[in-house]
C-alpha cells in the first residue's frame, strides 16, 4: 500500500500560480488563465481532427513543456487529463501515476523553476518523495528535467543562443542560462538523452525566455524565444502551442529569417494576439505585446488570425494567408485599408527616409551652445535640443545641409498601454541645419513649399496608420514608412483628400480613426532656417 500523497482536485483561491512574481522580464510565468486558453485552442484542434474525440480523454497523448518554469501547463495538463480519464482508469490514484509517468514532461529552465514546477506537478520538490502524487520514478526529476550545462563560446560568444562569454561564464555559483533544448545539434537525440527511447510528443507546448540579457538590455537585448519554436518544430510534434512577444510579426533584432519562415508555414493554424501592454501578462511590461500560436503539423491553409481587447476578441477570427505581405499585418480590419492603398503600386516613403544617424553624429553628440567662434557654423538638432557645430565636422551627408529637411525621431512612444501617436510631429529645417542620431531625415526638398506639404502628409492619421502596421517598438526607423505611399508634393495633402484617393469606406475610414489620434496643432513643430555663416 502505497503511503504517498492522495491526489486532489485544486479548490484554492487564489490560486498560488497566478500570485508568483516573475523572475525577470526575461523569464515571465504564464497566467493559468493563458494557459488554459491555450490548452482550449488545443483541444478544439483535436476534435476537429479526430472527429469531434477529447484530447483529455485519450490516455496515450504525450505532452512536453520544454521551458517549464511555473509547471502552469504542465499542471493544468494534469488536471483535464484526470477528469477526462476517469472513466478509463477509474481508480484516482492509479490515473494520475499514470498521467504524470507517461503522458507529461518538462525540461525546466534552472535549477529553481525545476523544483516549482515539481512541486506544481508532483505536489513535492522531489519526484519520488513521500509526498509525491506520483509514484514509481527512479529519480527526484521524474519527467520534469534539470541539469545545469554550459555554453559553447566560441570567439566570445555562444554558438547556440550568441550569449556573450564575458556576461555569463560566471562560475557555478550563478546560473549560466544555457537552456538545454536549444544548446544542442540535435534535437531529437537530445530528447532521447533526457528522457531515454524514441520520444515521439504530440502536443509541444510553452512560453520560452525572451531575450538574453548579456549586455544588451531592454529592447536593444537578442531575442533567443524563436531559437526554441523552431527546435519543437524540429521535433515534428502533431501540435506545437507557444506564446512569445509579437515582435516578430513587424520587426525585432535578428528575427527576419523567423518571420519569413512563419509567415511562408501553411501549418500555422490559428494565433491570437494581445497588442495591448500589460493585457495578457499583468504588470509585465513587453513592448508590441504578445501572441500566442497553434502549429498543426497536419494542416495546410490559411491561418485564422484573433485580436484580443480589454478581455475580448475584437471581432470575429479571420482566416488569411500570412504571406500577403513581408510582416504580418496584425489587426483583420486593417487588411482590406492596406489591400487598397497598396493596389495603385506606388513607390513608399522608405526610399525618402534617411538610415539611422544622418550626419554620422551621435545621440550624445553635445555640439556648442552658440554659433560664436565657429566657423560656417551649422545649426544642430540635438535630444530636443539646439544647439551649433562647424560645417567643417560634418563628414557624412554634408551636402544636405543647405537643402530644406523634414526631420522626424527615431523614437517615438510612451509607457502608456495604448500607442495612439505613432509618429512624433515634423520638425521643419531650413537651409544650414543638420541633426545627431536623435532624428531621421525624413525627406529632403529644394523650396519650403514642398517641406511643408510632406510634413503635413506625415502628420495624417491616414499616415501614421499605415505605419503602425509596422511598427511595433518605439522605434522609427526607416522600415516603418515602407507602406506609406510617396505622394506627388504639389499639393496639401489632408486625410479627406487621401481616403477619397484610396476609395475607404466609413467603416474603414472609422476604424483608422479609432486607432490613431489626431495631433494637437496644424502645423509642423518648428521652422529653423540658416541664420547666416559667422566667420
């Protein structure tokens, strides 16, 4: 008779997973309400696949979490799989052994998540312990996997995850992030390592560390989450189920090989997307918001896309193919308004806009604070602020200088949860002025006409609509303009004028309006001509 722990169904409020404080925005727990949603969206797919049958009702479905921290799947897994297995395996005790022995498995991410998410799974810290739920392991991991390994640095870096050696080869008593299910070649051999045979997994599913801060922090630190989706897709399960941020959809460092793969898979079956900050991980802040998917390996087609709002869909699901566009246009109602536009084939303002740094000056580059005693001086935009350099150190682009420019931030965004601007206002510069880092020329023109009438252009809702389909950080950069249409500048052009071009509807021109707010003023921010050469 065994003396282990009787199993009992969860009745407690609150739930202790949903109180855990994250680690670090690196390594963010998932609410067991996501996790649930994600597990129902699994489940809705087996039914359709087998013929209306339960997932939770078949006893021989494998599960992996292979970035298991809080056990939050691992344990819900669990709980549906008791209930659905009851008439099977009527015996309470006898169902769960055999659930937690051969139905589910983890590969913890450090040595402290593996023992919380042992204590979720097995009700104990050790697998094979008294109070262990589970009974018949060997070990104290028993499918939930741990072992601290090193990187493999290679001129300084990792050649699994570019981990920065100087960061993390920081002796044992640190752990060194060296995350076992994407430091290896072999995938599928490394699962046979940790969990012994041929381990065939029909549901992957998960929420991966984000990023690796070795250096880098914030959004300027590599995202390592695609790394893990493409090694469970290597795995061949029948699904895989992940969240990640959505940064990937538009943008991110390093991610454009990812997304073409992403955005080409006809196996993507449905994602759902929470753009809103802080909406799906509460007090988490992850710029672009996040995104969960559903990879079916059996399935070609179009994939249904759900925007998720304050809690609920913002319409119904829509299924498209991704590939349209080079980046995933994230809202359904904003397709059809893009279709449009981009059906004239004119050129885009990406070709107008300059690269980063346009005068190869510095964010902090401080320049004088008056024009005396400098030769052909230039007037400098700084960090929001004015300020004089000598023409003579102006080496990159100096032949701007004397042409009219339309300046723009390469920055632009706020803490808030909802981006409503997405473009700050234009600054017009006159003749004899250039800009540090801090700007993007956004356009060059020959007569103040022309600067006026394109900065008013980039301050159209119409727009900065179309660049917040790509635009998914704070960033500005170049490729965010790569759907706005290069317009002819001989006139004003108003967001009147450019729905009627484009042929929107109410519906359309109102869903443009519900996303982006007008600027406070009609005119651009400021006018700085030269003010003459003080030799």
């Amino acid at each position: 008779m065994s003396t282990q722990a009787a199993f009992a169904l969860r009745d407690r409020n609150p739930d202790v997973l949903s109180c855990i404080a994250n680690l670090s925005n690196d390594e963010v727990f998932t609410p067991p309400e996501l996790a649930n949603r994600m597990l129902d969206i699994v489940a809705e797919a087996w039914a359709a696949d087998h013929d209306g049958a339960n997932i939770w009702a078949d006893r021989t479905v494998r599960f992996l979490d292979p970035v298991t921290k809080s056990g939050i799947f691992l344990r819900e897994i669990t709980s549906r799989l008791t209930d659905g297995l009851a008439a099977e395996i009527p015996d309470l005790t006898e169902r769960v052994n055999h659930i937690l022995t051969k139905q589910v498995y983890g590969i913890a991410i450090t040595h402290l998540t593996s023992l919380l998410a042992r204590r979720s799974v097995y009700c104990s810290k050790h697998a094979n312990g008294k109070h262990s739920i589970a009974f018949g392991f060997d070990s104290d991991a028993g499918n939930i996997w741990f072992e601290r390994l090193e990187h493999t640095w290679v001129g300084g870096k990792c050649i699994y995850c570019r981990a920065g050696e100087k960061t993390l080869d920081r002796g044992e008593r640190f752990e060194t992030h060296a995350y076992a299910f994407i430091h290896t070649d072999d995938i599928k051999t490394r699962i046979g390592e940790l969990f012994g045979g041929d381990m065939q997994f029909d549901v992957i599913i998960g929420n991966p560390p984000y990023q690796l801060d070795d250096g880098g922090y914030g959004t300027s630190a590599a995202p390592i989450y695609q790394l893990f989706v493409e090694k469970a897709l290597d795995l061949d399960p029948h699904y895989a189920v992940f969240v990640t941020p959505s940064r990937w959809m538009a943008g991110g460092k390093g991610l454009d090989k990812y997304r073409e793969r992403m955005l080409s898979d006809k196996r993507l079956r449905n994602i759902v997307d929470y753009p809103k900050l802080y909406e799906a991980f509460p007090g988490v802040k992850i710029r672009g918001g996040i995104s969960y998917f559903l990879w079916d390996r059996d399935y070609e087609g179009p994939c249904e896309v759900q925007t998720v709002w304050d809690g609920q869909p913002t319409g119904p699901a829509v299924a498209r193919h991704l590939d349209a566009y080079d980046i995933l246009v994230r809202r359904n109602e904003a397709v059809p308004i893009l279709d449009k536009v981009r059906a004239k084939g004119e050129p885009t303002l990406d070709a107008r806009v300059s690269s980063r740094k346009p005068f190869g000056l510095p964010t902090n580059f401080e320049g004088k604070s008056s024009a005396a005693g400098l030769s052909k001086p230039v007037r400098l935009f700084a960090n929001q602020r004015n300020c004089w350099i000598a023409r003579k150190d102006i080496t990159t682009n100096s032949e701007w200088i004397d042409e009219w420019k339309v300046l723009m931030t390469a920055v632009q965004g706020t803490s808030a949860a909802v981006e409503t601007k997405f473009l700050s206002k234009p600054i017009i510069a006159g003749p004899g002025t250039a800009c540090t880092e801090t700007y993007l020329v956004a356009g060059r023109f020959d007569n103040e006409t022309a600067a006026n009438n394109y900065a008013n252009y980039l301050r159209t809702r119409f727009v900065r609509f179309l660049v917040s389909l790509r635009k998914s950080t704070q960033h500005a950069t170049r490729s965010v303009y790569s759907f706005v249409p290069d317009l002819p500048l001989d006139q004003g052009w108003t967001d009147a004028k450019l729905y009627k071009r484009y042929g929107l509807t109410e519906d359309e021109i109102a869903f443009i309006e519900s996303q982006v707010a007008e600027h406070d003023d009609a005119v651009p921010d400021e006018v700085v001509e030269d003010e003459g050469d003080d030799e």
